[in-house]
C-alpha cells in the first residue's frame, strides 16, 4: 500500500495564524500515515502533477487570489479526486474573484460582528450521509467569530449556528448558517469548518474531532 500524501498550503492573513492553526492538525496526519509537506506559496498550485499525486490538500490561505492556471489546476485535480479541506477564513474567507473555486468550496464568507461572539454549535441530528464527522458530538458552546456565510443547497451540512439580529440590524429574525458541511466535486470529497480563527478555536475538543475526522475523510482513499 502506497502511503498517501498531503499537501498543506498557508499564508495570507497573520490574525488567522496560518502556521499555528495547520501545525495543530499536521502531527495529527502524519500520526495517521500520511507524508505531509507544506508550501507557503500559492505558487503550488502551478504543478498540476504535484496537485495529481497528492490525496489531500489542506488550504489555509485568508484573503488570497488564485491565478487562472492555479485556479483550473486544483479545480481539476479535486474533480479527479484530490480531497480539500479547510477552516474558517483560510477557506471561504479567501480566492473571492475565483468562482470556480467557490463553486467547488460551496461557501463564502461575507461578514462578522465586530469581535468575538458566544453561540452554539447544532449538529444535525440525522445529516444525509458523511456523519461519521459528527458521530457522538452533541451541541456545544463557542466564543469566536459567527460567519455570516453564502451557500448553496448542494452542501451536506453536519453543524450550523443561529445569527441572531441586534437591534441596529438590517434583519429582524434568527437566521441559521452551516458550521460544517461535506461537498463532492466530481470524484474529489471537500470538508470545510467555518470555526477556527485561532488555535484556540481548534483546539475546543468537538471542534478538534470534527476536524480531524474530516480532513481524514476528505482525503482519497
């Protein structure tokens, strides 16, 4: 059996600490089999030979912008099934002039109030499929950002949050957004976790499992 290889991709943004957030989870891959290297540079994305023979790419990369060829070079090797994964700003907070990569993500986020919120995580009771993520893990309490996120129905969604209007709000009732959620594209499997803007975000213990088991997921088997 051929050991399976993972590609972590950081930078952007320093308040989402890229390195100490992907340095949570790395010894938690390689403890799990996998060779793990890690660029710092978007230019990765150049080698589509590299992309190919990689199982999974870890992207942790806020406010960045994918060149065209970067941009079709992932897209198509997620699409022949190179798995994605990613956490809150590092993956939907991020390549926003790249809808293919959006579309591929199934997520953006648009907005959050101004400092950290306490809310709780939902796990759906009974998602559609991919709920080994989720098995055992019951509703939790955070205190971080609360993404306001745009999304499409093709999402598996495993956890969500209620964002409920203040009185200067635009909105006047609770609107519910994922948390979690699962994605195909093509034979590729994609894990996206709106949390985790710190390491201590990732580290909460529920957090921490549903990331772990979906990075291991996401990855082709």
């Amino acid at each position: 059996m051929r050991t399976r290889r993972a590609l972590i991709v950081r930078g952007g943004q320093e308040g989402h600490d890229p390195v100490g957030c992907t340095e949570v989870f790395r010894p938690w891959l390689e403890r799990a089999g996998f060779e793990v290297s890690v660029s710092e540079d978007l230019a990765v994305y150049d080698d589509s030979e590299l992309l190919a023979a990689t199982d999974l790419v870890v992207h942790s990369w806020s406010g960045g912008e994918l060149s065209p060829r970067q941009e079709v070079n992932l897209v198509a090797a997620v699409k022949a099934g190179t798995g994605f994964a990613g956490w809150h700003g590092g993956v939907i907070g991020t390549n926003v002039r790249n809808a293919d990569y959006l579309r591929m993500v199934g997520g953006r986020s648009l907005w959050h109030r101004e400092g950290f919120q306490e809310f709780t995580v939902r796990i759906v009771a009974m998602p559609d499929r991919d709920g080994v993520i989720t098995k055992g893990i019951e509703d939790y309490d955070v205190v971080t950002e609360h993404y306001w996120v745009l999304t499409d129905a093709y999402n598996s969604v495993l956890a969500t949050s209620v964002l409920v209007p203040e009185t200067a709000d635009a909105w006047d009732v609770p609107v519910e957004f994922p948390v979690v959620w699962t994605r195909r594209w093509g034979a590729g499997r994609i894990f996206v976790c709106t949390l985790g803007h710190r390491v201590a975000d990732l580290e909460v213990p529920q957090t921490a499992t549903m990331v772990d088991r979906g990075l291991k997921w996401a990855a082709r088997t």
